[in-house]
C-alpha cells in the first residue's frame, strides 16, 4: 500500500501541474475583429483580366487591369506558398476572378478613366469578395490599368 502511494501520488502532482500549465497559461484565442482590420500579406493575381465593358455603341471598349489583393490577417493563411519557383496561390482564385471580372464589366470606358471610377471598382471589389467568400480583404491595388 505503501508503495503504491509512493508511485501514486507523484503522478498525480504531474497530472495537476500540467493540467494547471495547460488551463491557466494558454494563450488566449486571437481576436478575429482585430484580425478582420489588420493588415497581412498581399497576392498579387497571376494574371492580368481582360474585360468588355459596358459602353454601347459600335466600337467594344476593353479593359486589360492587373489586381494585387490586400487580405487581412484573418484570411492570411488562405494564400498558400510558393511551392519551388511558382508564386504563390490562393484556392479561391477562379471566384476572386470571377468577381473581379464581373465588377469591371458593369463599368463603361469613360468611368474607369476617371480617377473616381477607378477608386469605386475597388471598392465594389472589396466589397464583393469579402461578402461572397470566407475571405477578408483590405485593399485592391492595380498592378496593371488599360482603356481602349
């Protein structure tokens, strides 16, 4: 009995301890609001879109636009790494694309050569991405801007 006590006894202060370690120091869970705003990396999109737009007429105006997405720190973890020599990637991107390309084809050629057209874009992308997907992005950068 003794024995058994002597073994029995030192378990259990090594089951508490690390119970305690386990429960009372660990980190607390991240704060998704504060993760929502705050800045992570930035994915460029592979390739530039090349989009009809919207102006009637004869002549078929097109944009060629290259876009950079801001995510934020929440959606982070979504963009995957480079594997070897290729960029890296985002699981989502056929729909990123789609909703970038479908933004830039409800805007005519004389609103997307205005600085205020430009900006709305954006907006509206941000806007759409972060309602119809899991992710949450900040910004839209342009890496690439053509009207004809």
């Amino acid at each position: 009995m003794k024995k058994m006590l002597m073994i029995a006894v030192p378990i259990l202060l090594l089951v508490a301890a690390f119970a305690a370690k386990t429960i009372f120091l660990a980190p607390a869970p991240p704060d998704e609001k504060a993760l929502a705003k705050e800045p992570g990396p930035i994915y460029a999109m592979s390739e530039p879109f090349v989009v009809n737009l919207s102006d009637g007429g004869d002549a078929p105006h097109f944009a060629k636009v290259g876009v950079a997405l801001r995510f934020s720190m929440l959606s982070a973890a979504e963009i995957l790494p480079a594997a070897g020599t290729e960029p890296a990637h985002v699981e989502a991107d056929p729909e990123l694309r789609d909703i970038v390309i479908a933004t830039l084809q409800t805007r005519s050629s004389k609103e997307l050569s205005r600085p205020r057209g430009r900006a709305e874009v954006k907006r509206k992308i941000i806007e759409a991405v972060n309602k119809e997907t899991d992710l949450k992005i900040l910004d839209v950068y342009y890496t690439e801007f053509a009207v004809q």
